[in-house]
C-alpha cells in the first residue's frame, strides 16, 4: 500500500499547479495538466509481475480484465493506482479544455458584438459583411440620383417624384415675365382651368388646348360657335366643364375690347404693377399665400369689364406664371434668372421707347424744316 501516499501528495501538487485561466481561454493550463500524464515526475518501481498483468491486460479487453480474480487484482495494485491516476490527469486536462473553450466561446461572442475585432466565429463575421454592403449601395444610390437628378436647387414644390413636364415648367416659363398677348391668353385660360384640373394634367393636354382654342387668337376664339364647342362628344367637352369653356369664349371677347382700348392686353396688365415684376423673395412655401390685395384689384377690375372665372385666386396664379409676380423661392435657381430676365425686357423696353421717341423727334423736325422751306418760297 506504499502507492497510496504517493498518489495523493501528487493530487495536491497538480491541483496547486494548475493555472487560472484567461479572458481567451489558456490552452497552457491544458498542456500542464496533460504532462505529468505522459510523464510522471515519480516513478513508481515496476516489478516483473506489474509487467506481465499490465502486458496481459493490452492484450485483453476490459471486460476480462473486469473479471480477473482477487488474487490478480492484489498482485496488480501499482498498476490500478497508475490507471487511478491517469484518469485524475486525464479529467484536469478535460475540465481545462472546457474552461478554455467555454471561455473562447464567450470571447467569440463579444467579437460578434463588435467591441473586439479578432477571432470572431465565421457567422459573427459574415453579418458585418452582409449588412455593410447593402448599407453602402443604398447610400450610393441615393447620392447618385440626387447628384444626377437635381444639379440645381429648385422650389420645394418640385420634387423628384415631380412630373417631368411640370418641372421643366417650372424651369422655362414658370416666373418669366411675358408680354406677348396671345400667350397672356393662354397663361389666363390655364390658370381659369386649374378650378377642374391640375398643372400636371393642364400641361400633358396643352397641345389639345392649343387646337381646340386657336392657338389662343383672341379674335379667333371669340368668334367660336359655343354650340359647337360645348356638344357632348366634342374635343373641347372632355377637356372642361360647359361654364369654363363658355367662360373662355367670353374672355376672348373681352380681351379684344381691352386691346382696342389699351392698344394691347400686355399694357392693360401691367400697367397695375406699374410694368415692373412684383419680387416675393419668400423663403420658405408657406409664406407662398393663395391671393394678394394686388390680384384683388386686378380681379375686380376684369370682372366689372365683363371677364367671368376670374377671381383672386385664379389671378393670382396668372399673375405667378406670367412672371407678373416673382415667387420663385429665394434658394431656387430659377429666382435670380427671372430677375435678370424681367430687367433685360426693361431695358429692351427702355431701349425701344428711346429710340421711337429719338425717331419721332426726327420726324418732327424734318416736317418742321420743310414747313420752313414752303413758308419761305411762297413768301
């Protein structure tokens, strides 16, 4: 029984030696505990019958072995105290491989939330890499359509789910000053029209207007056949209601009255705005309002002359697409563009005015010389 001592002064120097693990597992504890298996640091004295049953028992399987007599089982002592203790090394050795793998585990799960970087499992790595590059072409996408769809700032009523012919709308005629009677009539009629429909639907139909109302030829329209115009079936019924069209035959006729008296409707109609651009700079749309004193006046003063559909609101749009009124948002593009657009028409207009006045003073003096020289040959 001198094996008893032996084994249990080695337990305690095994169970002192063994490491304490680490955050990552320490596979060194592991490798120390297996060592003394491999290696004891005592040898235990061998004799020549520990040799011969440890011999018979390899060549045996276990449950032989299970079964020898007492008498085997006396004689082979050391050898059951041996297998004692590799089984005690072999457990250590197993509770330190668990430890660290539990411990890895738990170093592999913080890797997958991210605070570490190293040695994460292979799915805590695939989801960084399956989420980043969807996040990275969302964000592409979106810079590319909004560098590619929008060079320039516009108002912020035209978006980018805007209708195409609505803003180009916006960017070629929306705000520009006209003076041109025809297309003055035609701004009036779109504007009256936008009680039934709106700017998307108007502009998508304006080739349909243009025929139907003859090219918006004040004299030409007001010499149409309402009877005609409003039958059922009729091109001009499916695109307004019978009051609006018998509204626009009206306003034909009395734009005609306006231009024997005014020489022109462009003079009429701004000659209220003392024929300069009224200039918003508004900001933001809210401040955008539906109607202004201006286009009040403007409004009763066509309805006393007989115009109908024309009331404030309806003006007021006719005063913001005619460029009668700037209200372009101070941050689009188009607000300086109108500027600039409404003084070189003042300056044409300026320029013009001059040279008429320069060429009516020539003519004045020229009938004046020769009045002198025919006063002078009959004297």
């Amino acid at each position: 029984m001198s094996g008893a001592p032996r084994l249990r002064s080695m337990n305690v120097t095994d169970s002192e030696a063994r490491p304490v693990l680490g955050p990552a597992g320490n596979k060194a504890g592991s490798l120390s505990a297996r060592k003394p298996a491999s290696k004891p640091s005592k040898k235990v004295e061998k004799s020549s019958v520990e040799v011969t049953v440890v011999e018979e028992k390899k060549a045996l399987p276990s449950s032989t072995v299970n079964s020898l007599s007492p008498i085997t089982h006396s004689l082979s002592v050391p050898s059951v105290l041996r297998r004692h203790e590799r089984l005690l090394h072999s457990s250590l050795s197993l509770n330190a491989s668990c430890s660290s793998d539990a411990s890895t585990d738990s170093f592999q799960s913080r890797a997958s939330t991210g605070r570490l970087s190293r040695c994460g499992s292979l799915g805590s790595r695939r989801k960084p890499y399956a989420s980043k590059p969807k996040s990275l072409v969302s964000d592409d996408s979106l810079d590319l359509s909004s560098n590619s769809s929008h060079h320039k700032r516009r108002c912020t009523w035209v978006t980018p789910n805007t209708d195409p012919s609505y803003a180009a709308f916006h960017d070629e005629e929306w705000g520009v000053p006209v003076h041109d009677d025809k297309k003055l009539f035609e701004l009036l009629v779109l504007s009256g029209s936008l009680s039934e429909l709106t700017w998307s639907a108007i502009l998508s139909k304006r080739h349909i207007f243009r025929e139907v109302f003859m090219d918006f030829d004040p004299v030409a329209v007001s010499k149409l056949n309402e009877k005609k115009l409003i039958a059922h079936g009729s091109v001009a019924s499916s695109l307004l209601s019978e009051l609006m069209l018998r509204a626009i035959v009206e306003n034909a006729r009395q734009i005609s009255k306006v231009i024997d008296e005014f020489r022109s409707f462009d003079q009429y109609i701004w000659s209220f705005v003392n024929h300069k651009p009224i200039v918003s700079r508004f900001r933001y749309p809210r401040q955008v309002p539906v109607k202004t004193p201006k286009a009040d006046v403007i409004s009763k003063d066509l309805v006393r002359r007989g115009f109908r559909s024309v009331g404030p609101t309806v003006i007021y749009s006719f005063m913001q697409v005619a460029g009668i009124t700037n209200d372009h948002l101070t941050s689009c593009f188009r607000f300086q563009e109108c500027i600039t657009a409404a003084e070189a028409k003042e300056e044409n207009v300026t320029k013009d005015t001059t040279e008429k006045k320069e060429t009516v003073n020539v003519i004045n003096t020229e009938l004046s010389v020769a009045i002198d020289e025919l006063s002078f040959s009959t004297e």
